[in-house]
C-alpha cells in the first residue's frame, strides 16, 4: 500500500496548469495531454505523470 503512487485529481492538476477542468479535458481529446486514470467518473493522474508532462513542455518564457 505504500508502495502506491499519489494521484492527482482533475481540479489539481487544472490548478497546476492555471486552467479551468474543461480546458484540461480539451486537451486530452486533442492529445495533447497524458490519459488519465479512471475511476469511476474521477479522472487522476499519477504525480509522475504530470510532472513528466511539465517537464516535456520546456520552461516557461514570460511575455515582456
């Protein structure tokens, strides 16, 4: 049991990304975003998961 990976649920990793669930949900239809977990009708991600996904999208330049 220990041994498990912390999942994620939507609204976190909507907050991670500073979007709205929906906009999360777009992008898995567009693949342009892991596949999450399902369980039941709860969406997860594996912490793993969406720190692979940050890390593959390069850093964040800021608009000046």
């Amino acid at each position: 049991m220990l041994d498990e990976p912390q999942l994620m649920t939507m609204e976190k990793v909507a907050a991670i990304f500073s979007v709205k669930p929906g906009t999360i949900t777009r992008w898995i239809a567009e693949g342009k975003f892991p596949e999450p977990i399902r369980q039941g009708h709860r969406l997860l991600w594996k912490n793993e998961t969406i720190k692979a996904h940050l890390d593959s999208l390069g850093p964040k330049t800021e608009n000046k």
